[in-house]
C-alpha cells in the first residue's frame, strides 16, 4: 500500500464511482434543492441527486420571463447574440420571443433620436433594447 501515490488513489476512486454510476438505476432520488458550484455560490438550478452514486438526475431552473419551472430537457438557453447567453426560456416563452423579434423588425431608438444614432446602433443593442421590451412587457 505504501507505493501508491495520492494521485493513483484518487484515480482508482474516479474509475470506481464512475462505474458504480454507469451501473446504477437511481432508485432513489433526493427532493428539488439548490446546485451549487462553490460554497455560497449557487448556479440558479435545482437538482436531483441519486441518494446511491450522488450523481444529478434532473435539473431545472426558472422561465426568465413567465416564472415556471422549467427542465433541463425542456428549456431553450440564449444564444449570446439575440439575448443573454445565461438566460432560459421554456418553450412558450421561446416562441413569443421569436415571434416578439419578427414583429420588430426595425431599431428601436426613443423617440427623437437622430438618423445617425439610428445607424449607429449594433444589432447587439438592438436585441438588448428588444429584450428589455420583452422582458417588461405584460404576459
């Protein structure tokens, strides 16, 4: 025993639970709790861990526009360029986004704004400014 190092005991550990969670059926499942990736520092998800190889079997999070939750397999995740990359959607909510954008075609400037401004604006602002409108619009 006394030839092996930290590391080789770590990895004989690593293949170990890997194989017990390829094998196991997850019989037993924990309730919804918070995920987190550091001490105090939570992701915005809820999971559910197998109480038997402690691997996460669901996750889900909250609609950043309705509130419901939402499973992993079900949400829709921005995409960096027509809104933030954090965000999610549940499926409704992607479709009255997408559907928000095809009615606004244009930019969108407050009112008086100079044609200048107008072709200054990136379509990176033009999204943000669309987004914020969808965000505070009512449901």
């Amino acid at each position: 025993m006394a030839n092996k190092t930290y590391a080789d005991l770590k990895d004989e550990f690593d293949e170990r639970v890997e194989k017990l969670r390829e094998e196991c059926d997850h019989p037993e499942v924990s309730d919804w709790q918070e995920e987190w990736w550091a001490i105090g520092h939570t992701t915005g998800f809820e999971v559910r861990v197998c109480e038997i190889c402690q691997k996460i079997v669901a996750r889900r999070t909250r609609c950043a526009k309705c509130g419901k939750f939402v499973e992993e397999d079900n949400f829709k995740r921005g995409d960096g360029t027509r809104r933030p990359a954090s965000e999610i959607f549940c499926p409704e909510c992607q479709e009255e986004w997408e559907e928000f954008v095809r009615r606004r075609e244009g930019r969108h400037l407050p009112d008086g704004s100079s044609v200048k401004e107008e072709e200054n604006l990136t379509e990176g602002l033009h999204y943000m400014r669309l987004h914020r409108k969808f965000l505070e619009s009512p449901d």
